[in-house]
C-alpha cells in the first residue's frame, strides 16, 4: 500500500442478508468450525486464524491455532481477548445461545450455513473478499465450480438409486431435502428418500426406512471409529439394500464439512453409488 493510503472498506453479504462491513480487510479472525477454518487456510488466509474450534483439523497448520472452545460451547472470554476484527460463524453448526451471547459482544461477525454446492464457492469469495485474498479465492472458487460440473456430466442420466443417508444411530439420524448431502446425492444421480421431512435432520425409525426400501444405504464412516453403524441393518434381510450387499460407507472428513473438499466426498459417493447401480 502507498504511504499515507487509506485502507478501502470491503462489505459482503452473510447468509442472513445482514451486510458485513469492515474498514479493512481482516487480519485477525476467529473461526467457529472446522469447515470455515479450512475455507481460510484454502484462500490463503490461513495466517489470519488466531483462533478456531475444536476439530478443525485440515490442514496440518490448522491443527496449531489457538482453540477457543467446539462448536456448541464456545470460550467467549478467550475470543474477546484474542482482539478479533471478524468472527466466521456456522449457523446450524453453532448453538443459537452461544451465537446470542456473542453478538452481545458487538464483535464483526460473518454468518455462514451451505445448502448448496453453489453456497461452497459464494462463501469462498466472501471469506475471499474479507480477508483481501480475492484472486486465490477466485480461483479456488473457479477449480470448485468446474470440479463440480464435471460430476454432474458425468453422471447425468443414470438410473436414479433411491437411498437412505444414516448420520447417526442410536437414534437413528437422516438428512432431509435441504441439506447439502441431499444435493450430493443428486450429483450422483440418486434421490434421498427421505427428502420430504421437515426437519434439517429428522429422527426416522427402521420402520420407515423398510418402507422406503431403498436401493441402498449410505452412512459416513471411517473403519477406525470402530465397528461399522451399518452392520445391524443386516438383521433386516427383507431390505433391498441389505440383499443386494449396497451398505456403503464414505469418508465424513470430506462429506460431512461444508468445505471445498467435499467435491472430492462426492466424487467418492458417486463412484460406490455407481457400483451399487452396476450390481456390484
């Protein structure tokens, strides 16, 4: 910057329409998720972290930033003394009584919730814009949209799988019509059986599901949690899902984090959800 410039304002609207406006872009951000943790570090902002959540684990360097709490309980004394000039909040992520205290706290603050692949690469312009790294994010953006339309080609026109997504169990756990799975599955040419439910994601029972009978069953697993949540459906043979071996495990790291990398978890889906549709 030339001397005796002044820094130019940057403005961005978050996920609630609110308008974001700082005199200069960010240098010291606190981030409440992993995800937008990983977002920063991809637009080569990184170095603005001075604060983060629990599990924020991606990259490597994220793992060294200062916690401040998880996702649900959040250390407010810590955030106000780590002198912030903007927070990143996860809207479904944090808890609505920690999000209330903070904006006590009359911190900037820029709220963040991904419903669709195209909320991914909005939001890495954004973080993009506020933190003043805009060509990196640009073209992170850029490599995500193109990424993403490259699964969408390649998978159009197959036959549609009807599936069930398992997030949890007990209780058991799915994913309605809105979240951003159900879109992913949609990448990959399948349909999220229970897409009509209200609720972000509803509580089902086995009942439900044996209605549904899906051509198969999904759940984001990784072998080293322990042993898989899938293994009791097979006590349910009158599935289809179950008869026709299509219990599906894929990488939570990737599918589950409203992140650029979950291109890449949605490249794996639709390669096991293609192998299911071929009888394999």
């Amino acid at each position: 910057m030339l001397a005796g410039a002044v820094p130019a304002q940057v403005s961005v609207l978050d996920v609630d329409g609110r308008a974001v406006l700082l005199p200069a872009p960010a240098r010291r951000v606190v981030s409440l998720a992993p995800h937008l943790t990983e977002l920063m570090f991809a637009i080569g902002a990184g170095d603005r972290v001075v604060g983060t959540v629990e599990h924020a684990d991606f990259p490597e360097a994220a793992r060294r930033v200062p916690r401040v709490g998880d996702s649900a309980l959040l250390d407010l004394e810590h955030i106000v003394a780590l002198q912030p000039d903007l927070v990143l909040t996860w809207r479904h992520g944090n808890s609505p009584q920690q999000l209330q205290r903070l904006a006590a706290l009359r911190l900037p603050t820029y709220a963040s919730e991904a419903r669709t692949l195209a909320d991914i690469s909005r939001t890495l312009r954004d973080l993009g814009m506020l933190a003043g790294t805009q060509p990196e994010s640009e073209r992170r953006a850029q490599q995500f949209d193109a990424a993403v339309s490259e699964l969408r080609a390649h998978y159009a026109g197959r036959r549609r799988l009807e599936v069930f997504y398992q997030v949890w169990n007990p209780p058991l756990i799915t994913i309605n019509g809105e979240h951003l799975i159900s879109q992913l599955l949609e990448l990959c040419g399948a349909h999220n059986v229970f897409a009509g439910q209200r609720p972000l994601t509803p509580t089902v029972t086995a009942e439900a599901v044996l209605l549904a009978d899906p051509d198969a069953i999904v759940a984001g697993w990784s072998d080293s949690f322990g042993d898989s949540p899938l293994h009791g459906w097979q006590r349910l043979p009158a599935l289809r899902a179950v008869r026709e071996g299509h219990l599906l495990q894929v990488n939570p790291d990737l599918l589950h984090r409203q992140s650029d990398r979950v291109v890449l978890g949605a490249r794996e889906l639709c390669e096991k959800l293609d192998g299911a549709r071929a009888g394999r």
